[in-house]
C-alpha cells in the first residue's frame, strides 16, 4: 500500500514508468498504446482539479443541456467530456473515439492525423451524485482499429467485443482520486498524490478476494426483477441455504460500487428491468461500462456476465447498447446465472 514519497522503502512507481513497464509484455508495441495511456492519466488528474471543487458554483448546477441518453448534463460531465476530447484528438494515436455524451461516432477530423486505435469512453459516470459529494469516475475502453489505416474510420470499429480490448481502465474521483487499469496483464491501481501531481503505484496486481464481504445492487427495484435474479438475491441475504454474512453496499455509483468489490470481494448487479419499457436490459452500457469493467473484473480473477453469458463474449450492435450486469467474483457471477438458467428459461 502506497504510504509516501517520504518512505525510503517504498519503491516509487509512477503509472507512466509502470505503463513503459508493461510495454515490454508487447513485443509489436510501439508506444502509441502507453502514450495513449499516459494522455488519459492526464485527463484524469485535469478532471480531478475540478471534481475536488465541484461543489463550488461555477461547476455545481445544470448545464441546461441533455444528453444523447436523454439526461440532465451536469456541468462537470461536459468538462470531463470535452477534456478527454481535446487531449485525444490531435495527438495521431486514434482513429476515432466514441462518449457517452455523444450519440454518433466522433471521427478524428481530416486535418489531424488519424491513428489505429479507438477509444470508447463514459466522462464522467454516476454524475448524478455529484451534487451530493459521492466518488464518481471515468470509464474507458481501448480497441485496435479494424479497418485498414488511410481511411476514415467507422461504427464498425467501435462496436467490438470486449475479447478484443487492447486496454481498459477507470478513473475514481473519491476520497483520493485513482487509476486503475489492464493491457491484459493484471490489474494495476494507481493513487494520484496531489502534491507532486503524480499517479504512484498504490495497489499492483490487484487481485479479487476469493472470499467475497458485499453484494451491491438497487433493492428498490426488486419486485421488478425476473424470478432467477429474485432468488439470488435471496441466496445472497442467507435464506434458503444461501451464503451467510454477506453486507450490502449500493452508492449508486458504478465505478465506486466496482471498486469497493474488486478490492474487498463481492458482485454488483444491475439486472433487466421488466418494469420499465426503457431498461429491458437494464441500465448499464456494454461497450463502455460493462465491457472494460469485465475486462479488469476478469484480470483480477473475477467474471463479468449480462446473466447469460460472459460480457466479453457479446458482440456490439448499436453504440450505446444497453446490457444487464453481474460484475465480481466470480463464483457468485456463475451462481447467479444458474439460478437465471433454472427459474428464467
Ligand atoms: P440506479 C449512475 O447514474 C449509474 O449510471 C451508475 O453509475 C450506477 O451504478 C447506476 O446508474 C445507479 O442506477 O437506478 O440504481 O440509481
């Protein structure tokens, strides 16, 4: 655990010395990929700037805007949205990126040159709590291009599946701000120390307790749950020979939800919605929440499911599709798509 610079036995591992690091596991690098990294640290400590303020006026309140998902934009989701935009579109590592804040893909401009990577983001996730100081973070996914390089790029490739991310990652701004993310060879935490402005190595190859402590879900949407996810929850709780001693801890907020079970043990689940016209397949967006959270779910030896099959293994049809989530360890994930399996064939 990162105590401080001041601590002569700690060795000092900034992520941009660790992700040159990990290059050496990739022998075709180039350094576009670490370089990509790198930028996206950087808009995470210029977003950190502001969500450390946010509750002052200039950034509090509505931007009078809605976004593509039809939600208020908060003022803090258009910077961050417009940070990651700027540091990224010039810089001839992508092809295109594609935001939560936006409903069409955003091809690099002709007049910059155009790279082979993609990046799929979410600004600024669970932004709705902003208001009342509750952790929120980025979200990230990072696919290679698949049409050839020359040509503007397309949908196609955006919609990839999560077996083929190159990079995944997330940003949480909470009571410190971190970044945590994979190339496909472990999960890596870093925590940004304020003072010298730098992300340090906090928490290397995180690994998912094999003994889960939490399970996070909405409870207030029960009754709208299908039979299989009703009676995981009740497994869950310890009845009819469920698991015992299990706590439940829902912020609302994915990525600290996320975080809290990655480090400590559990499942957060955000199921299909048969109430609600607008969530038959819950809330969450595959190709940059669920996905690159699978992604790092799975590097740390836990699972990512939508209740069917694994998150990694669906193949994208729209941009911002939406699919359920069964996200931890992983022995609880596969429990909870046996009991889908028995009860919602
Ligand atoms: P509910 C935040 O708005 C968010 O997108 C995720 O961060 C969070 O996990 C989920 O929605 C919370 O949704 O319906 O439980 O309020």
């Amino acid at each position: 655990m990162y105590t401080g610079i001041d601590q002569d036995h700690v060795k000092v591992m900034t992520i941009e010395r660790h992700i040159l690091e990990q290059e050496r596991f990739h022998p075709e690098a180039t350094g576009v990929l670490t370089s990509l990294l790198y930028d996206l640290a950087l808009a995470g400590k210029i977003i950190a700037s502001k969500t450390t303020r946010a509750g002052l006026a200039e950034i509090l309140g509505r931007a009078e805007e809605v976004n593509v998902q039809g939600e208020q934009v908060m003022k803090l989701d258009k910077f961050a949205d417009r940070t990651i935009y700027r540091l990224n579109d010039h810089t001839g590592r992508l092809a295109a990126m594609a935001s939560e804040e936006h409903a069409d893909v955003l091809v690099i401009p002709d007049r910059y040159p155009s790279g082979k990577y993609v990046l799929l983001y979410d600004p600024l996730d669970g932004s709705s709590n902003i208001d009342c100081n509750v952790p929120i973070g980025t979200i990230f996914s990072i696919f290679r291009r698949k049409s050839p390089g020359g040509e503007p790029a397309s949908l196609e490739d955006c919609l990839q599946p999560g077996r083929d991310l190159v990079a995944a990652g997330y940003i949480l701004y909470g009571t410190s701000t971190m970044m945590v993310y994979t190339t496909g060879q472990g999960v890596h935490g870093f925590t940004l120390d304020p003072s010298v402005g730098e992300f340090l190595l906090s928490h290397p190859n995180i690994r998912i307790p094999e003994k889960p402590k939490y399970f996070s879900v909405n409870l207030g949407y029960q009754i709208y749950w299908s039979k299989g996810v009703q009676c995981f929850t009740d497994y869950l709780q310890g009845k009819d020979d469920g698991i015992q001693g299990l706590s439940l801890r829902y912020i609302g907020s994915l990525v600290a939800d996320f975080h809290r079970n990655l480090l400590s043990g559990g499942i957060f689940y955000y199921p299909a919605d048969t109430r609600d016209p607008k969530k038959p397949h819950g809330k969450l967006r595959l190709l940059y929440e669920c996905a690159p959270l699978s992604f790092i779910a799975e590097q740390a030896g836990g699972k990512g499911s939508d209740g069917r099959q694994n998150i990694l293994d669906i193949q994208p049809e729209s941009l911002h599709q939406r699919c359920p989530l069964f996200i931890g360890n992983k022995d609880l994930v596969e429990k909870a798509e046996e009991m889908i399996q028995r009860y919602d064939p």
